[in-house]
C-alpha cells in the first residue's frame, strides 16, 4: 500500500532518524493450544517476508527470490498459467526515495476456469514487491503485503479444492510500492478482455487487523451493489469488515480509491473492491516482520476476505 507522496516523504524522514533493525526470532514451535501457529498461510508470509528475500524490491534479486516462491506454489497447487502464460515482464519508471527510477517488473498469473459463468472473470490482485533495502535495513514487508499473497494463495488452494463459478485470475503483482507499476501495466495488457472483468478484487495488507478489529473494504461508495452483497457476512473470530475511506468527504491518507494496485483497474473502468487493515506503526518501516503478526487475527482477516469472494462469486452476473 501506498500513502500519497507528501506523506511517504516525510515518513522516510522520520524513519531515517531512527529505526533499530529487528531480526526476525525463529519461528515459534507451535504448542498443542495455537492451532493456527502453523499453516500453509503463515508459512508463506514467513518465507515472503524473510531476510533472504530483502524486502522484495522491483527488478532486485530478493524480489526474483520472491517470485520463484510463489511461481512454485501456484505449480504445486496446479494452478494453471493464464492465456499469456504464467509471467507478464514490463518496464515502467517509478519513483524512489531519490527521485525516478526505471524498474524490471514481473507480474506472475494463474488461472482457475470457474464453473457457472467461465466467460467472465474475477481478478484477485495482491502485489508480491516492496521497498526493499535502506540505508542498510530490509524493509520485511509482511504485513505490506507478504499478508495479502498468501491471503490469495490460500483462496488458490480452496478454490482447486472446489471450484469457483466465475472464471478467477490470480494475480501477484509487481511495482506497486513504485507507483502501481505492475497493475497499470496488466490493465494495459491483460490476458483477457478488460469487458470480460467483472471485478478486481484487491488484498494489500490482511494481517495486522487488531488494531482496529476490522478488515477495511473500500471501493463501496463506488459500487454499492458490490457493499450490499458484503454486508451480510458475519465476523470471523475477532474480525469484522468494515465499509469506507472511499467517499468524497474522505481526504488525505483516509482516502484508499487511489492507494494501492485496485486504482488502476478502477481508472480502466472495472469494478473493484480493496480489502485491507488500517495503518499500524509498523507501516513501511524495518519492523513490519512476521513476528508481530498475530497467527489468530491474520486467519480470522483471511478466512472473512475468502468469505467476501465467495459472495461475490455468487452473487455477479445473473
Ligand atoms: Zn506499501
């Protein structure tokens, strides 16, 4: 996730003044009463968000390191390559903390043919790269958005299981801590028609949802019938959604129609949602590390957003 750029500057210049890297503990031996200390969820936050990966900047080798991981979890679980083919390389200029850059991006897409309605499309979005290394620290990124890939890896694995009714893309997406990089250019290009898209559904920060109790869920403003089906749905343990940061009279930062990868599919025209947790302290800082992710609410924020899909996949296109 992004903020707007005034606010990510003075950000970095707080950040320079004083963060203490934190090295990752080693992964906690589950004891019989944490159920959910294990699984392939937190297991792919875990390797995502690892030193080795280096915080995943675009066209560096942690972020190669993270695409190969998550290239073999779609093989694994059987999820075929898009029209295209499994790998979308671009191009692009981004900005950095320097100034503008050119970036090597590669977006990485799966497809899982749906049942009912094959013909059109849900396309799950969650970008796979972020900032990378400054002045000597990585910048882990599990939250931001370790958390959203395996939120979508884990809806991959469920819908193989049992099939979806619209045809779904699985999208890992590059470039977006440089500026939406990858999802301008999957719009520009996509493997299907942009008309045959019935929604971008977009996970970008799924785990750190205690500090407010609520998996966000914005874009409702902009589609309504879209709220309406989400509405309804229960709380997952301590989770709940809640609908909003999209509306005219939310400005600034509280505004998220523009801040991460869904804007672009917005802009093309096709219907979105963003589902994600409101900023914590770790935000796009060293410390955003697997350990401070609760196995519990991360589960219960990925259980509620596969939860949401089901609806929606339900509910479109009668
Ligand atoms: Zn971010």
């Amino acid at each position: 996730m992004i903020r707007p750029i005034a606010f990510s500057l003075s950000v970095a210049a707080i950040l320079l003044s004083g963060c203490t890297p934190v090295s990752p503990a080693p992964v906690a031996t589950a004891p019989a009463a944490a159920p959910v200390a294990s699984s392939p969820l937190l297991d792919d936050v875990r390797v995502l968000s690892g030193d080795d990966m280096q915080g995943r900047d675009t066209g560096s080798a942690g972020g190669e390191r993270a695409r190969a991981y998550i290239v073999s979890r779609l093989e694994a679980m059987g999820v075929q390559p898009a029209p295209f083919g499994r790998l979308q390389p671009f191009e692009a200029t981004g900005r950095t903390r320097e100034g503008v850059k050119r970036f090597s991006g590669v977006n990485i897409v799966g497809l899982i043919p749906g049942t009912r309605v094959a013909d059109r499309y849900i396309v799950v979005t969650a970008h796979y790269d972020h900032v990378g290394m400054n002045d000597g620290q990585i910048y882990h990124g599990a939250d931001d958005n370790a958390s959203g890939v395996a939120t979508m890896l884990e809806l991959a694995r469920r819908l193989k299981a049992q099939a979806p009714e619209h045809s779904v893309l699985i999208v890992a997406l590059d470039g977006e801590e440089r500026g939406l990089l990858g999802a301008r250019e999957f719009v520009k290009a996509p493997p299907v028609p942009l008309s045959s898209i019935s929604l971008n559904l977009n996970f970008d920060m799924t785990a750190r949802a205690e500090t407010d109790g609520h998996l966000w869920v914005t874009g409702g403003y902009q589609h309504p019938d879209l709220r309406r089906i989400l509405e309804p749905i229960p709380a997952q343990g301590a989770v709940s959604f809640a609908f909003g940061k999209d509306t005219p009279q939310d400005t600034g930062e509280n505004n998220w129609v523009d801040s991460s990868d869904h804007a672009a599919f917005h802009e093309a025209g096709v219907p979105f949602l963003y589902m994600g947790v409101e900023f914590h302290p770790d935000y796009h800082r060293p410390s955003d590390t697997f350990e401070r992710i609760n196995p519990a609410v991360f589960t219960s924020a990925t259980e509620l957003a596969i939860a949401g899909f089901h609806a929606l996949d339900k509910g479109l296109d009668h």
